[in-house]
C-alpha cells in the first residue's frame, strides 16, 4: 500500500488524479473496472477526469457513504431528537461508570443477554442505530436493576425514569426507540452489506429497492404510529437520496449489473409497461422488448466490444 501525504500541496481534482493516474498505469488500466469515492467537491471531480481518461473505468459514487447520508438525514429530524438525546446520555452515563457497567452485565447475562450496550461511534456508518437495537435489547435488564435498585442512574433526571416500567415515560421512550430503529435499521443493514467482499455493482441497486420495500412497509403500517409529517420526510429523504445514486448519479451500471446476473431472474414495471428478463435470453424477446426504457439504460454502460450485438438484436439506444 503506498500513501501520500501531501502536505505541501493543494488537493484539488487535477492533483489526485494525476496521483491515480501513476498508479493506475504502473501495474495497467487493463486491471481497474472502476473508481469510487465519497462525493465531496474535489473526489467527485477526479472521478469524472479518471473516467475521460481511461473510458473503460466505471464512475462509481461510494455506496456506504451515500447510504449512511441517508442515516444521517433520518437522524436529524426533529422527531426523533428526543429518543436520540436520550439515548446518547444513556450511554454516557454507562462509559463513565464501571460499576454500573458490570452489574449490568449481571443482570442480562441470568435473562439470555449476552451482548451490552454499544457507544456511538465516530468512525463507523450508522452507529446511532446499532446503538439503539443494543439499547433496546437491554430494556428488560436495564428495568430489572432500576426495580431492584442494582443501577443508580444518577442523571435520572434525564434518563433513570424512562427505565421504570410500567409508567407512561418509559412505554413512550420505547415507542420512539422502535420507530428510530424500524426506520433507520434498513439502511444500517444494507451498510454491512455492503462493506462485505461479496457485493458486486448490483447489490447496490437491489439493496436500495430492499430498503424502498422496507420503509414502504413501515409507513402503510399503522401500529408503526408514525405521524403523516413524518412519514412525509422520510419517504422525501427516500426519494432523494434514490435520485443522487440512480437517476442523477453518473452511471447506470448498478442496474446492468443486476439485470445481467445469471444467478437471479428478474421482472420489472414502469408505468403499464413491462419487461422480464430471461437467462439465458432469447433473441426475439430480446427485440421486442428492446424500446424499453430499463434495457435502454442496461445498454448504456455496457462494454463497447457488446455494442455489435445489442445493434444486431435492436439497434443503437435511442434509435
């Protein structure tokens, strides 16, 4: 692994790429299929000039960056500031106190707990929300030492109360812990997947139609108590992160990748019109479903080299 400090140079696009491009052609363009990035200014712009250099380099935007953008869009809402404050001086009251700690632990581990409390973090996607599923699953335990009395939370004005059970506080602080994780807990298991060495182009956009299926879920359902505003800024934040990656982004590869899996079999809908994808494919289906938008925009990313066959079967895009 080589690195570079770059101290005494400004990092625009120009001076990474130029970076890269020393790189890239040391060991060969032949061996990169892709370049990915977080979205800042300068990264997105080296991106796109990698790409004009090297047209064969596939512009990826970093799908656990913008996944997790999502997270964070979510967590900001008003609504669930409280649960989070809450949450937030739970934990610290717990990382400042090591008794309280272990008597914890001796209260969770007799009922079948076996994982604690779990701090937010500052480098890792969507701690917020895995530190919420540990709260949660540490309710009972936490109540059980408040009724004995084993754990003094000593800012019990701000948090000892909500583990009292039965009382009006806790069911509510309960309440808005499940609809912070039923939220927020998608997106958070999608980053894991994503991380993993497994996942290729298209995991990104079957995992994000997953989440679409998942929030969709949440907001029909009534017992998720969610009011209509809310629901309003969560299928907002939904729909925009959606766009930036796949309708706005700067490649549609996630879904040539998908649609070009030999292991699934796949069918889709736009509007009244459908399209159902074959493997192996059939030449007349092949063409009379070529004016179709999605096999438009599986087309588009495809290799040059393909290009012969896909004008064989239906002609160029957009003809």
């Amino acid at each position: 692994m080589e690195g570079f400090a770059g101290n005494d140079a400004s990092h625009t696009a120009e001076w990474i790429a130029k970076l890269l491009l020393r790189i890239i052609n040391a060991i060969g363009c032949s061996r990169f299929s892709g370049v990915s990035s977080d979205s800042t200014g300068n990264t997105k712009a080296c991106r796109r000039l990698l790409c004009a250099k090297i047209p064969t380099i596939i512009n990826f935007p970093d799908p656990v960056h913008h996944t997790a953008l999502a997270v964070k869009d979510i967590c900001q809402l008003e609504f669930f500031e409280p649960v989070i404050n809450n949450l937030r001086r739970t934990l610290t009251f717990f990382s400042h106190s090591d008794q309280s700690t272990s008597d914890l632990k001796k209260t969770r581990d007799p009922m079948g707990i076996t994982r604690g409390l779990e701090r937010i973090g500052v480098t890792r996607f969507a701690t917020v929300i895995h530190s919420a599923v540990a709260l949660r699953r540490c309710l009972p335990a936490l109540r059980e030492a408040t009724i004995k009395g084993s754990i003094d939370i000593e800012v019990s004005s701000e948090t000892g109360h909500l583990f009292t059970p039965y009382t009006q506080a806790g069911i509510q602080f309960e309440l808005q812990l499940n609809q912070l994780i039923e939220v927020g807990l998608p997106y958070a298991k999608t980053i894991l997947c994503f991380e993993s060495t497994h996942s290729n182009a298209g995991d990104i956009y079957l995992f994000w139609c997953a989440i679409a299926a998942s929030t969709n879920r949440i907001l029909l359902d009534k017992n998720s108590a969610l009011p209509s505003t809310v629901k309003g800024q969560i299928r907002g934040i939904f729909n925009s992160r959606w766009s930036q990656l796949f309708e706005e982004g700067p490649t549609d590869a996630h879904i040539s990748v998908l649609y070009l899996n030999p292991g699934l079999s796949l069918s889709y809908s736009c509007g009244q019109a459908k399209a159902t994808i074959f493997v192996p494919p059939d030449r007349e289906f092949l063409g009379q479903i070529g004016a179709h938008i999605w096999i438009q925009r599986v087309w588009k990313p495809l290799n040059p080299m393909s290009s012969e066959f896909f004008d064989d079967v239906w002609g160029p895009p957009n003809s």
